[in-house]
C-alpha cells in the first residue's frame, strides 16, 4: 500500500512596508522601499512536520520530517531602497523585521518567524540598497496541501 502526502507550495507575497522618514521630508528627499522580490519557500510534504529555514541567499534547508520538493523557485525576498527629490542625501540607518507572520491556505495556517536581512539590522548607506530578506517556515505533522500566503512588514529607517 502506497501512501500519498499532500504537496504544499508556499509564497509570502509581497510585504507591507512601513517607513519612518520624518527627517526625509524635511531635506525634501524621500526614502523609497520596493519590494522587488517575494519570499517563496517552494514545494514540499510536511510528513512529521518540521521547518524549512530560507537564508538570504535563497538556499533552504528542512528539519524534522520535511522533504523538499523540486518544481518552483524558492527565493528570499528581495527590497530595494531608494531617495527620490532634491536636498541632502538620506542614509538607511535601520531595518526593522517583524517577529513572525502567518500564512494560510484558506482554511490551515503555518507560522513564519525568525526573519534575517543581508545587510543585517543596521544598515549604513545611501543612494540605492538591496535588502534580502529570509526567514523560517513552521510546518505542522500532516499540514494541509495548498498554496499558503500572507503578509508582513519591514520598518526602514531614514535620516
């Protein structure tokens, strides 16, 4: 007797963003975050359950008795960030990530959490900025199959 497990796909689509630029306006710039890529944990059977950890360079790893499946891009999240207007040149000086986030299918969850950038949390710059972001994947034993999705936010400081 064979027994089949569900496939699940999941891709947290494009984040919230929150910015605190209050110092931009006053030098009539504006700092600009756009998400240019979203996080996506790829195909995989949840069996016993377990994590799948997606570092900032896209590379995933699974623990407990998940198996990775082949078939979509997996990828970390990618932001670019930017200044539009005239004046004095802003720096990023900060990246806030969020503690966790769920995903859903509709009817089942999975919780998102451990968030990591490359550049990490303090970030010293200006001009343009790619941000990557990864994170882990909570799966249940048996987790339901389905396309997951959801939302979080990253907070950009600019001064």
């Amino acid at each position: 007797m064979m027994l089949s497990c569900p496939v699940r796909t999941v891709r947290l689509l494009a984040a919230l963003l929150l910015l605190s630029a209050a110092a931009a306006f006053a030098a009539n710039k504006i700092g600009v975050v756009t998400n240019t890529g979203n996080l996506s944990f790829g195909r995989f059977v949840a069996n016993t359950g377990g994590t799948i950890v997606l570092n900032t360079a896209g590379q995933r790893a699974a623990t407990g008795g998940v198996v990775l499946l082949s078939g979509i891009s997996v990828t970390a999240a990618s932001y670019t960030l930017t200044e539009i207007g005239t004046g004095k040149a802003l720096a990023f000086t900060t990246i806030s990530l969020p503690g966790s986030a769920t995903l859903s299918n509709g009817s089942a969850t999975m919780t998102v959490n451990n968030f990591v950038s490359d550049p990490p949390n303090t970030v010293v710059g200006s001009g343009k900025t790619t941000v990557l972001v990864g994170a882990t994947l909570r799966v249940a034993p048996l987790q339901a199959g389905g396309n997951y999705s959801g939302t979080y936010a990253i907070t950009v400081n600019y001064q």
